[in-house]
C-alpha cells in the first residue's frame, strides 16, 4: 500500500486501465470496486488482485520486482492481460521495460530446455494507457503474455526502466511459475435460414467476460478492435477448456441469438442455427454499404498498410451485405489501389458483390468535403502522379469522375455542417468548416452530385442541407454508409441503402442510388415500397403530376424489430452522440411503438405509432399539397426513403425560405474553403461559387 499517492490522478489512471482492459476484451473482474473507490486504499486493494508483479522504484532509479497475487493462467495459442503495479519513489518518467528468456528466439543457435522459447509478452501502452510512466507515485500498466504450450512452464521475467536501474542481487528479475490451459479445435457448423451453410458474427466470452480468441494481436481475418469474430460453416476455433457464453448473429437483419459451450478436452463441432426477422431481399430491396475501407483508420498500418480483399469479403458475408463497396483512400493509398479492377472483385459470389472503388480523402481537395466515386472505370485523376497531384478543391473530381459514368456523392456529410440547436429544418447556416458535404452546397447546382451520406453522422447535420437543397427544386439522392473503420468500427453495414433491384447487382445498384430507387437504414426499421397515388419512388422521375392542388395518398410498408428492454442510456444520449441513428432513438417512451413521419418539403404532416414486433405493416398516409413539393417518409433517426415529387400544374418546387438559406451557405462556405484552393485554381472556384450563388438567386425569384 502506498499511501503517499493523491486520490485524483490515481483514480484517472485506474479509470484508464479499466477502459483499456475493457477494449482488449479483458474486462477486469472488480471494475466495478475500482470505479466506485473513494480513497487510495480501496484503489489499491481494488486494483492489486490483478497485479501479476509488483514493481518498486527507489529514489536512486533502481527497480527491483515481486511476484503479485494474480493467479498465473495463461491460455495456450491466446493471450491473456494481466496488472502490473509500479511505485516510483524516483518519479522517472522512463519507458518501463520488461524481458524474459523464454521469449527470446535465438536463431541460428542451440537452446537449452530451461530457456527454450516459448513465451512472447508486450505491455499495452495505446491509448487509452500512456507509453512512459507517468512520474505518479503509484500507478499501473498492462502486461499481456502468450503461451504457445499448454501445461506448466516457468519463466523468468526482467523489468527495468533504462541502462543501470537494474537492482544489484538480481531483484529486477522475478520468475514465476505458470499453468496454460489447453486449447482444443472447435469446427463451427453455420446454417442459414434456409439450412444453407453460411457465414456468420461470433462474440465468445469465458464466464469471467473476456473474450476468445484473444483480442491482443490478433491476425487478420480477425480484427484487433473487435469483439466478435467472422467464421464460415465448417471453419474452426481453438478455445481452452472451460464453459462459454456465445452471440451469434449475421447483421441486423437476423435475430441475436445466444449458446452456451462446454469445451472439454477433445476436439468438438459446435452448430449455429441463424433466424432471420426479415428478408428484404425477398421483396426486391438488396443491402449494401457504399463506404468501407481496408486501410487507415482502427487497421492494421504493419506488415501491410491494411487488410486484404478476402479479409473485407468475409466481413461483407458476416454481416450479409449483398453489395460492399471498398473505397481506396489517403493511408495505404498506394497499395490498396492495387486492388482496384474496375469491376466486380473475383471472390464476388452470386449473392454478394464486393468491388473496389476510391473516396478522395487525403487528398488536396479533402477540405472541401471528402468525396465517394462508385462505379468508376479509372481510379487515378488525369496526369497525376501522386496524391499531391490532384486539384484542390471538388468540384474538377466531380466533373472528370461523372465524364466516367461514376455514380458521385459526398462521404460522412454531417461533418462541417453541426447546429447550435435540434430543429430540423433549421435556417441557421452552420460554419462549413469540415470536411463532409460542405462543397455539396455548390456542386449540387452543377448536377455533379448524386447522393448525400446519411446514418454515420448526426441526422440533423447531414438532413438539413439535403432538405434545404431539396426545397431549392435539386434532386439529390440520399444513400446510407459506416465509413467502416474511421467514424464507425464495430462492423460494416451499420448504415446501409437498400436498393430495389431485381438481384445484387453491383452496377444496378449504384446506379439504384442515382436513381432514389433506395431507402436508407440501420437495418432495424425498414420503409419498402414507398408510393405516392401509384408514383413509385425510383421508377422514372420519381415524379406525380398533379393539375391542381388536391390531397394525395403516401403509401409504404414499415418492418421494424426494437429489443425488449428499452436501451435509456442511449436514448439520454444528444443527438450528437454516437450511434448517431438507431431504432432506439425512435422508440415511443417505454413502449414497443416507433414513431413514423410523413414529411412534405421538410416538415412533418402526419406522425403515426407503429409496432416495431418484426412483422409488416401497411400505412397510407394523406397529405394535403397546396404547392409543389416532394414527399418522403421516416422513422427518425433509423430509416428514411428518398422522395417522390409531386408537382402542382406543372411548377417546379421553391421553398422561398430555403433558397435564402442556400444564398447565405454558398457565402459561407466561400468564406472557410477559397483560402486552401490553389491560386492557380481559384478563379475557376470563384467562378463556379458565383454561378451557384446565381443558380440559388434565379431560383428565389421564381417562388412566391
């Protein structure tokens, strides 16, 4: 016990290792005693049953090592974390060192059995952990060991802070004797609904909570930053003996379902039957997510910059994506744009389509907004050797991607585009001062713009600026992405775009997009087949032409699945806060009722209950339209269509008060991106803002 140490930057740091342990799927066994200590004792005692060793620093920077009262398991083939508790009479701030013989290889020459190798060990200094000691009196690291052998087996391990604060007499070195439970080859059998074998999302934890296999280390397929693991049927696991509790699911359109597994000490099969709640793509309606990456971000910058097209394809099949859409980008852009063919990627299957397209981000023009190209048949801008060669500002990517057939659109929107208050719609112009669809409020009056992200960034920063633009007569599509490891990395298709389409057609359905034949989802509520007195969105203009003014019939079907037990700790969440959409949000007090909206040009008209039970039900919905306008359903924030318009003798749609707000916008996106353009490329900008700005006001004459 050391006393000495103040309460505060103790608790800080025990706060750390908590979260720390709790990312690498260890959570600590007390961590609620460590979380509600109210004094330096009750933190230490909390913390110190973890310790493996203890390590002291005198005042003379020696360092010299006990054995902790942890128990010595260690997991053969898997790691396992353990404390380390370090009191810094010297106050250094060093790198804390530690070393073992039995994790040394030396190659080349002959190993004794005492020595021989079979240890590897690394402390865990990411964040939220710290690499250097802290200086504090008393505080804790992580030290994580693998185990290649079952069985007992000794190891001697060594800790110092830097040359010459080993102690005299050996005390820096401390060996301890472990015991490695073994692991045994469990096969997976995974059937889908139908019986057809599948691909499916594994989250297995011991009845302590952590997590097989290991999270420390981990090796593509698997991804160091998840939970859960990806496994085909007939693939294998290796587990310890012990009992396990076991999530299985394939995406959001399956049920979770639990089992529990005893591995005993022989190989086993363990079978997984996946139940479905819905099937959208039995009524014509094929999921995809259009912005996922296999570099950057939560990946893996070593040995490779990122994963490989048979590790992203696995995750597309897990979560049942019917198309992926991998984008090549700033990190790793090098070698990941060796992956890129212009065309459906040859591990593709009927059912699931998996292509490499790019997202221009990291590039020159990134300030501007990040922008998505599907469906491109080149990926490197003309004459450009590197990523420095490109132009500085959107709006030339835009025009040379569309002069390809690509289907074009901004990535992650909302960023940029943040309000002081919810109200949705809002005439408050927001700073244009990121990187999402910023220079959308310039390149949508070019028709250069496809689609506007929606689902990975608040609804109300990304909503907004589509409805505003959508009330100045442009008719952008929205499509639904994860910018699957940066914004969101627990799995790809957490936004998604359901595109109806007649199979899982990568080419039919980006050009799906282009089209507004699309609802955007979670993939926990659903809004199919969505039709205004027989207009079908996505058919043709998505257009119904009305004589006179008169009311009009908005029909669709809502499928929505809400767990049993409302989530109040994500609902007391701002809007702000991730996840930014979920069904949950949308849920009606304590009940299992999600709120439904009719929205004309903006606003909601009608607002109804619906039971999200999992079951189908069919809503027709009047509305009264005095003007031209377009129409849209919601379920906010969870679900979305795109519009179908309806026009009143033949007048195009002008919201007076929106095309003010998209004067001011240019104005105010003028103001924070012409700086960082290229002055040899400004006055092309300048005159491309000028016309849009033109293009807002000829619009604002024209409505009344």
């Amino acid at each position: 016990m050391v006393p000495s140490v103040e309460f505060q930057p103790l608790a800080a740091q025990a706060v750390r290792v908590v979260e720390a342990l709790e990312m690498l799927g260890e959570p600590l066994p007390n961590a609620t005693a460590v979380l509600a200590a109210r004094s330096v004792e009750e933190l230490q005692k909390a913390l110190d049953a973890a310790c493996l060793v203890g390590i002291h620093i005198n005042p003379e920077s020696r360092v010299k090592v006990q054995q902790g009262p942890a128990r010595p398991d260690l997991v053969q083939l898997g790691w396992r974390s353990f404390l380390v508790k370090v009191q810094n009479e010297a106050g250094i701030t060093a790198a804390l060192q530690v070393r073992s013989p039995q994790a040394e290889r030396h190659h080349g020459s002959p190993q004794n059995v005492i020595n021989k190798a079979w240890l590897d060990l690394q402390q865990f200094t990411k964040q939220p952990m710290q690499e250097r000691l802290s200086g504090l009196e008393v505080e804790y690291r992580i030290l994580q060991l693998y185990s290649r052998d079952s069985g007992k087996r000794e190891a001697k391990l060594s800790f110092d802070a830097g040359q010459g604060t080993q102690d005299l007499g050996f005390r820096n070195e401390v060996d301890i004797l472990f015991t490695a439970r073994a692991a045994i080859k469990v096969n997976f059998r995974v059937r889908d609904t139908d019986g057809k074998p599948a691909t499916a999302m594994f989250e297995i934890r011991d009845s302590g909570g952590r997590v097989y296999p290991s999270q420390a280390k981990r090796t593509a397929p698997d991804l160091a930053f998840h939970p859960q693991i990806y496994r085909a049927d007939g693939e294998d696991v290796y587990l310890p003996l012990g009992d396990f509790n076991i999530l299985y699911t394939r995406g959001p359109e399956y049920r979770r379902k639990t089992m529990k597994l005893r591995v005993e000490d022989k190989p086993m099969t363990a079978s997984f039957q996946l139940e479905r709640w819905i099937d959208p793509s039995k009524q014509g309606w094929y999921s995809g997510d259009h912005h996922i990456h296999a570099s950057g971000c939560a990946h893996y910058e070593k040995p490779a910059e990122g994963v490989y097209p048979k590790d992203m394809m696995r995750h597309i099949l897990g979560e049942d994506l019917k198309v992926g859409s991998v984008l090549s980008w700033g990190p790793g852009w090098y070698f990941q744009k060796t992956f890129f063919e212009g065309k459906d990627h040859k591990l593709s299957t009927d059912l699931h389509k998996m292509r490499y397209d790019v997202e221009v981000s990291g590039f020159p023009s990134s300030h501007t907004g990040h922008i998505v190209l599907l469906g491109v048949k080149e990926q490197d801008y003309p004459n450009a050797q590197r990523i420095e060669d490109w132009p500085s500002w959107g709006v030339p990517v835009f025009r040379w991607a569309k002069s390809q057939g690509a289907v074009t659109g901004f990535a992650h929107s909302g960023w940029g585009l943040q309000y002081k208050a919810e109200k949705l719609p809002t005439d408050e112009v927001p700073p244009f001062d990121g990187i999402g669809a910023n220079e959308y409020i310039v390149g949508v009056t070019q028709n250069l713009v496809d689609f506007i992200s929606t689902v990975d960034t608040p609804y109300l920063n990304e909503l907004n600026i589509w409805y505003h633009t959508l009330n100045a007569g442009y008719r952008t599509r929205i499509s639904g992405e994860t910018d699957f490891p940066c914004i969101y990395g627990e799995r790809v298709g957490l936004g998604r775009s359901y595109v109806r389409q007649k199979s899982a057609d990568y080419g039919d359905w980006v050009q799906g997009l282009r089209e507004g034949r699309n609802y955007v989802s979670d993939g926990k509520s659903h809004l199919i087949d969505f039709q205004v007195n027989g207009a079908r969105m996505g058919d043709g203009a998505s257009e119904l032409k009305l004589d006179k003014p008169g009311k009009v019939t908005a029909s669709v079907t809502v499928q929505a699945l809400l767990n049993e037990t409302p989530d109040e700790e994500l609902r007391r969440r701002p809007y702000d806060q991730k996840p930014y959409w979920d069904i949950e949000r949308a849920r009606v007090g304590r009940s299992n009722n999600i709120k439904v909206e009719l929205i004309v040009n903006g606003e909601a008209v009608k607002t109804v209950e619906v039971a999200a039970d999992g079951r189908p039900h069919k809503l027709a919905l009047e509305a009264d339209i005095a003007r031209s306008a377009w129409v849209a359903y919601r379920v906010l924030p969870s679900a979305h269509t795109n519009p179908v318009w309806v026009t009143v003798g033949g007048s195009p749609v002008r919201v007076k008060e929106s095309l003010a707000w998209c004067v001011r916008a240019v104005e105010q996106c003028r103001q924070q991106k012409m700086p960082r353009i290229r002055l040899e490329e400004r006055g092309e900008a300048e005159r491309t803002y000028d016309a849009a700005r033109k293009a807002y006001e000829t619009r604002l004459a024209e409505a009344r």
